[in-house]
C-alpha cells in the first residue's frame, strides 16, 4: 500500500464527520458483536497498525430491544515487528428474560504473527495468541448509561447477575487474499481478489469462538471493499447472559466492509437472527515517510470522548514561538481543553452527574518512533473550572440538585499517532491518554432530600483524534 493522502480542502467539514460518525457509532443500542480478544476482522494486505474500534449496530439493524453484546469497544497495537496487544471492553445485557440482567466481559491477549508470506499475488497471514478474558462488573453500565444520556435515549437499569471470573484463551487467527485481476504492486489499477478467514479462540473454562469467512475484494490507491459471508460459531457458555449472547451471535451472516485512508466502516447482517451490528474502525498506519509528519504542529484541535465516565472531550493547542523557542526535544504549545456530559452517578442508575470543565495551561509533546516521526507522547499541565449538577432519572425523573463549582487542576499524558494526511497542510492523528481531574475541594449535593459527594478526582481514558495545521 501507498502513503494514504485524503486531498479534502476544507478541513473543518472532516472533523465534523469524524466526530458525529463515532458519537453516532459508539451511542445507538447494538445487538452483538466480534469475537473478544482477537484482532478484528481486516483484509490481510491492510497493514495492522494502532486502531480504535467501535462495534454497535450502527449500519446495523439494530432493534427494538437493547440486549446481547449491546457496545464493545477494542484497541490494538502492535508491540515490535511480529507482536500484536488486542484489548477489549464488553457490556452485554438481557432485558427480554425472567430474569433480566447485566454483565461485561473484558479481554486482554498478546498475539504473535507465526507466518507472514507476501507477494505480488497473493498474502498468508496466520498469527497466534494467548490471554485473559474476565466476566463481572467492569463500568459497563455507567458507559452504556453515559452514552445514552448524551443522545437523549433511555437509561438500562438492569441489575448485574453476580457472576464473575477469569479464563485464559489461546487463539488462531488465519487469512488468505488472493489475486484475480490486478496487482498489489502499484496502485492506479483497480483489483479484483478473494479473501479468506478463519479464527478460532477457546478458553480454559471451556467456551468456543469461531468465525469462518470468504469474500470478494476490491481496491484501488488506499481505497478497499469487501462483500461476503461469515459463519459465527458460539458455544460452552453457562451463564444466563452469556449464552444468550451466544445463541444471537451464533449465526450465518453478510458482511460489507469499507476502508479509505484511516477509516474502516464494516456491517454485518445476519440471515437468520436478529444480532446484525456494524463497526466503525480508525486505524493509524505507517506508510513511508511525509514531510507533515516531520513539521512541528502550530495548530491542533482534538476531538474525542472519555471511558468510562462518558464526556466529550474538546481541545485546541496552539504552539507559541515565544515560548517554545526552537531547542529542546519537547515541543511546548498553550492548550485549551473542555469536557462536558452526564456521566451517571457511580451505580445509581437513577441519578447523573450533569459536568463541565474548562481549562487552560501547557502542552509538551516529543516523537518517541524509532523509525520516523510517527508516534509522539505528550504530557499536559492545566488549571480550570468544573461545574457539577445531579439530575434524575427513572423513579427521580424531573429532580435535580443545585450546581457546584471548584477549581480543578487538570493532568494529561498520552500519545498521538500520525494516521493521515488531509491536505497540504493538515493532517490527523489518533490519540490516546490519561486525563486527571484534581478539584481543589469537594462538595456535597441535595437531591429529593438526600445528600451526595461531588466534585470528586476522576481518572479517565481518552480515545480521541487530532487535526493538526502544520
């Protein structure tokens, strides 16, 4: 594959739909999902590199009931020339039941490439690995409930079923592409191909996944798509929620998958169940070297949200010539940052924290790749204002509390991973943090004559995107 170059003259339109695609995609009620703590599904001749991966039924279905594997969200990386770390975080619910009920599954492997084979023809890929997967009470319900509340749709409260545990899995992961007409080699040309997929994962508890496939191709620069079909294969699970979920992801199903430039959109609909769900992928690749990815940024502006108390996450650097200067391996920039929603109040599915925080301060950011100036990691240092407000829900629909504000120290350290390039001057990044709220004094607040803690330190996941002007 080429340098990917997305020639796009008005920047602002591409953030927008960066943006609403992945609020979009990370919010709407899902019915199932990929395989856990298995690279997901990709054409071998697509080079893996950092992605974020949102699965929901966005392109989907969807229905009228939100259960099954109802939001996964999973990150992979490679670790060195052959290693891959695939992590991933489930929220599975069962509301269509005697006895309804909650649980998450999370799933961390570290996979090897055992094979690689690479020709103007043809790709082998198969790669192996090992790892924990765990059941019990992991944030889903705040995250699922947060992003509800962000677009307005109705709060789950589902109790969680107990059950608990850790397995160890090993798993397969094999694929074969295939030329029909075309070359892999140049990129003017459409090509036409064929690609088959095989993954299997097992567990010490006795749980099988397995997923077959076997679709068309077709690519052209840094443009791909598939059509096909995939077979589903579940089983060995014992509890109620889980073997639920199993029994809908166990399904033939179409699959129709799209990949230009850093993202991949897939949906896939089954033909017999009711489980059809769509993904939303941004992947973050290195191509060869480009002169953007070597410019120092005068402009960035960050989009993005935190885990798991959802907030959107909004952020504007700006480097400054009068205090960055030009020596020094750290570049210095002033940077604004805001974030604001409703997460919801800790277990209580009845009460969510309406929060908005702004602040301002430094950025240090240094290239950490040792091929090129592709990953940099950043650390932030800020001061600002958080503003706090309980709202009800359910059985306290209408209450709401007085608001609070605190001063609050703020502390960012992540990285950022050059992606693609937008124009001649613009390009997009992933990112990827920590970020550290530390209010200056808590409070309490009154609801329906109870009082409740407030403004307490948060520690919070941000998975995001950044469009820097160079």
């Amino acid at each position: 594959m080429t340098q990917i170059k997305i020639f796009f003259h008005k920047p602002a339109r591409l953030i927008c739909l960066y943006v609403s695609v992945a609020a979009v995609a990370c919010s709407l009620s899902a019915m199932a999902g990929d395989i856990p703590g298995v690279p997901s599904e990709l054409p071998p001749f697509i080079e893996r590199g950092l992605e974020i991966n949102f699965s929901n039924d966005f392109l989907g279905r969807g229905g009228a009931v939100d259960d099954f594997r109802t939001q996964q969200l999973s990150l992979s990386a490679p670790a060195g020339e052959n290693w891959l770390v695939v992590v991933d975080h489930s929220t599975l619910t069962l509301t269509d039941a005697q006895s309804p009920g909650r649980n998450d599954q999370l799933s961390a492997s570290l996979g090897y490439r055992l094979l690689e084979r690479s020709s103007p023809a043809s790709v082998d890929r198969i790669m192996v690995g090992v790892g924990l997967r765990s059941i019990g009470d992991f944030a889903g319900e705040q995250m699922q409930n947060g992003f509800h509340r962000l677009i307005d749709s109705k709060v789950e409260s589902l109790p969680y079923t107990g059950d608990t545990g850790t397995d160890l899995t090993a798993w397969v992961d094999m694929h074969h592409y295939g030329i029909l007409r075309g070359s892999r080699i140049g990129n003017e040309d459409w090509q036409l191909g064929y690609w088959l997929r095989g993954t299997a994962l097992a567990t010490t508890g006795g749980e099988w996944d397995t997923v077959a496939g076997i679709y068309g191709t077709l690519s052209r620069g840094t443009f791909d798509a598939w059509l096909g079909l995939r077979r589903d294969w579940r089983s060995g699970y014992d509890a109620a929620v889980f073997r639920e979920t199993a029994s809908a992801e166990d399904d033939l199903a179409v699959a129709i998958g799209i990949h230009w430039g850093p993202v991949v959109l897939e949906t896939v609909q089954q033909l017999n169940n009711d489980a059809s769900y769509g993904q939303l992928r941004l992947i973050a690749v290195n191509h060869g070297s480009h002169h953007l990815a070597e410019q120092p940024v005068r402009l960035g502006i960050e989009a993005g949200f935190q885990v798991p108390n959802i907030a959107y996450h909004l952020g504007l650097r700006l480097s400054s010539t009068a205090i960055a200067g030009a020596s020094g391996r750290w570049r210095r920039s002033l940077i604004v940052v805001s974030d604001f929603g409703e997460p919801q109040y800790q277990d209580d599915s009845s009460l969510f924290l309406k929060s908005e925080q702004l602040g301002a301060g430094l950025e240090w950011e240094r290239t950490i790749s040792d091929n090129g100036p592709w990953t940099s990691a950043y650390a932030s240092l800020a001061v600002g204002m958080r503003r706090e407000q309980l709202l009800g829900d359910g059985p306290r629909m209408g209450e709401e509390s007085g608001s609070v504000k605190r001063g609050v120290l703020l502390l960012g350290l992540g990285m950022r991973v050059h992606a693609a390039t937008m124009s001649n001057s613009w390009r997009y990044r992933l990112q990827l943090g920590l970020n550290v709220s530390l209010p200056m004094e808590d409070a309490m607040l009154e609801i329906g004559n109870e009082g409740f803690q407030a403004q307490e330190p948060q520690v919070t996941m941000l998975l995001g995107m950044s469009f820097d002007h160079s």
